[in-house]
C-alpha cells in the first residue's frame, strides 16, 4: 500500500468542473495546490496560532510542528483524509488550570504529552476492537457533558486576564468578530477569527496613537502604564531561527487535569472523519482507529519537545467545502508553508505581540463556541435531558467543572475543576445507569451515527433507538 503522496492531475489542472469535485488522490497545478496551501493556513491562523499563545508557548515552535503533525497525520491514513492539524483549543483551559496551581510550561506540556499518550493508545484500541468501545464509555450525553465543561471552565480566564487590560478594544473586537463570522461568506467567514485579530491590532494601534498609554494589568495584579500594542519584541526578533525547544516534565495533579481533553478529541476526530467521509463519498469507518492514533502520536512528538498538542480542524474543512478541492497534496503544501513560518522567529513575535484587549474579545466568542459544541453533540446525538439518566450527572458535572469545585483527598493532593468535573459526569452517568430502572435505559445513538457501518441498532417507530440487548 502506497503512502497518498502521488496524485493524478484534475482535468486541466486549473479549475474543477461545475459540480466536479478534486479527490484526495488528485491535484490541480502546484502553483494552485501551493495557493490552497497557503490558504489552508490562514484559516486555521485565528484558533490555531491563538491557542498556544494562550497556553503561554512558543507560537513558532507551535507552527513548526502543527506541519510536522500534519506530515504524520498523513502519512499514517495514507493520503485518504484530508486534514490540517493545529493546536486543540480544548487544551487552553487546562493550561490556564495547571498554570493556576504553580506549573510551568513543561508541567503543561508533560501533562498534555500524557493526554497525547492516551490518545493514541484509545486509537489502537478502536483499531482492535471497533469504535463500540468508544460508544459504550462515552455516550452523547458524557461527551456533550465534558466538552462543555472545558468551554465554559475558560469563561473567568477572560473576565480576569484578557477582557481587563483593554474593555474597549476587547468590545469592539468581539462585535466586529462576531459580524464577520455571521455576515460573511464562503472563504472569508472560515477566517473571521484572524480578521478579528488584524481588525484588533488596527484599533490598538490607532488608539495608542489617540489616547497614548492605557493604565491596566498586564501580566500582573498591579495596574501599570503600558501601550497597548507593544511591537518592541518583532523589532528584536531575528528574520530566520530555531524555535526554542524544552522538555516536558510531569505531575500527577497536572495529568489528571489533562485528561478529560481525551474526550473532546476523540469527538473531534469522530466529527471530521464524518464530515470528510461525507465530502469525498469516500467511506472512512476503517480509519478512524488510525486517524485518532495518528493525532495522538503527532500530539506527543509535539509536546516532547515542548511543543502544544494538535488535532484536525473544522476551519479546514470549511476551506475543503468552499473550493471543493480535497487534494492531500494542499496539505502537503500548507505543512511546507507551517515549517518556513515555525523557522521565522519574527513571524512568532508578532503573534506573541496580540494586545490582551484583542485576547479579550476573540476568546469571549472562542471560549463561547467550545462551550456550546458541547450542546451541539447533545443535539446531533438526541440526548434527552428530561431523563434524569442524563440530566443529573451532566448538571452535576458541568457546575463542578464550571464552578472550580474542589475535593481535598490528602493534604498534597486535591481533585477539582475540569478533572473532577468530568470523573462526576463518566462515573456518574455509568453509576446511575447500573441503578436505573428498565423504562430509563435508552439505547444513546453512537458518536458518529450515520456514518459507521458497525451501527446495528434497529429504529423504533417513533424514531427512537430501541436497544436489543435489553
């Protein structure tokens, strides 16, 4: 079996067909393929360069290695699905939890190393036995649960840290934001997050020049003078450089904060295989062990050397969509173009110049929307939430996981946040399922129903699931 890294020309090589497609073995001309690269990489630019500035990393070495994930992403399904992988914004409100409680970059990346780990042992597992095992754990009603929980746990991250430093710029910044992903269209909407970030630099820029200094935190709990938009560090920065690099190192109380991200991951993978499948015609049931294996080995090669982890992304998807060209080769192009950028250190200063006002308003919209994809998977799965089944462990653990609440098991060692909030929502759920009556047992529709073929669950006739192992 070959690797996917030939391609047979589409028709002239410029423009698809009115209503013709360009497969993943396919390609148009390279300069076409290297533009869509190119393009590729801007749309992921607002969620994926963001997200590790965040996280309180290097934003070249993050850039660096998204190519180097997206290499290895590819190679291992063999060219059939069509991905670019950037950091997971899931990860940031871990980040914000371990640095909370007195880590370190390295205690991050050590603690996401592990989720990396666990990802890729969950994609084996799924390789052996089917993605049943998945379902089975990890029901539409957990999974929505937990994604939500990461969302909304990052919400005092932007009341406390970014909105402060600028309200102004950060409210403007959110409507404009806001306006551009529901007025614009085709390509243009899938960018709207990095509009808002060059809409958010302009302001800064004009506003330091009108109203001088801003007297906020920054960094600190102390109010202080300060530009709002402060280039000093891109004046410094070297045109061509390695990234810095640092090893991970790892803490008990840091993993188990990481972990719950295992879920919104695995959901991650499970909605793009989905989507693709579904663009292409191209049934991709077999790959999803390996997709998800493959995010967890780019994730862990990432983070060793001190890297954030990554995984697929929809900004991508939406390009795919938009041009219907789904050539792996573009992919190729835009992991070229994530190399050159992870080599240019002005290039990481820049992004690390963000104001914090700019902050303010993408991640009140960011954090948003990670929240509510949790409720999306509760929709797609059907999730009933007038069944106390469902209704209790997701409440319970979301209000946990939201709220900060803390479980002091010993002196040195303490559950809270997203860790307990998301053991709540899993043990809960299996725990309340085992003590339920018959009439609340409900077969949970799967992950990814409608795609897979292992699905052998007959429909009632009211549409509704009926469960045959009783």
């Amino acid at each position: 079996m070959g690797l996917g890294v030939r391609w047979t020309l589409h028709g002239d090589g410029r423009t698809p067909a009115p209503g013709a497609v360009v497969r993943p073995d396919e390609r148009l001309t390279w300069p076409r393929t290297a533009g869509l690269g190119a393009q590729h990489v801007v749309a992921m630019f607002g969620a994926s360069f963001v997200a590790p500035v965040l996280m309180g990393l290097d934003p070249n070495l993050a850039i660096m290695m998204s190519g180097v994930a997206t290499v290895i992403f590819l190679l291992a399904t063999r060219g059939r699905i069509p991905s670019y992988l950037g950091c997971s914004l899931s990860f940031v409100g871990v980040a914000a939890a371990i640095r909370a409680s007195g880590g370190n970059s390295a205690v991050v990346t050590g603690a996401v190393f592990v989720v990396g780990a666990a990802l890729f042992l969950a994609g084996l597992a799924v390789q052996r036995f089917g993605a049943r095992i998945i379902h089975a754990a990890m029901p539409p009603v957990v999974t929505g649960a937990v994604v939500m929980l990461i969302g909304f746990n990052l919400a005092p991250v932007t009341a406390s840290t970014y909105w402060p430093q600028d309200q102004w710029t950060a409210l403007l910044t959110m409507l404009f934001t806001g306006l551009a992903v529901v007025c614009l269209r085709g390509f243009w909407s899938r960018i709207a997050i990095f509009l808002g970030l060059i809409f958010g630099y302009g302001i800064s820029w004009v506003f330091d020049l009108v109203f001088g200094k801003i007297h906020s935190t920054v960094g600190g709990p102390e109010a202080v003078d300060h530009w709002r938009l402060d280039l000093s560090g891109v004046a410094k920065a070297d045109w061509i450089g390695l990234p810095a690099f640092h090893a991970p190192q790892f803490q008990w109380s840091a993993i188990l904060i990481a972990l719950p991200v295992v879920i919104a991951l695995i959901a991650e993978n499970a909605g793009h295989i989905k989507a693709v499948s579904e663009m292409t015609g191209d049934p991709l049931d077999d790959k999803l062990g390996t997709a998800i294996a493959a995010d967890g080995a780019a994730s862990m090669l990432s983070t060793a050397v001190g890297g954030p982890p990554n995984t697929t992304y929809s900004e991508n998807i939406g390009v795919m969509a938009a041009t219907r060209v789904y050539s792996t080769a573009a992919y190729w192009a835009a992991a070229g173009f994530a190399l050159l950028f992870g080599l240019c250190p002005k290039f990481g200063a820049v992004v690390a110049a963000i104001p914090g006002g700019v902050l303010g308003g993408i991640t009140v919209i960011l954090y948003g929307m990670i929240g509510l994809l949790g409720a999306q998977i509760w929709i797609n799965g059907r999730v009933d939430l007038r069944n106390p089944l469902n209704l209790v462990p997701a409440a319970a653990g979301i209000i946990i996981g939201v709220g900060g609440v803390r479980l002091n098991i010993s002196d040195s060692f303490e559950l809270g946040g997203i860790a307990l909030g998301t053991i709540v929502v899993i043990t809960g759920y299996h725990a309340l399922r085992y003590f339920a009556p018959p009439h609340l047992k409900q077969q949970e529709p799967l992950l990814d129903s409608g795609t897979s073929a292992y699905d052998e669950t007959a429909q009632g006739p009211a549409g509704e699931a009926g469960d045959k192992r009783g």
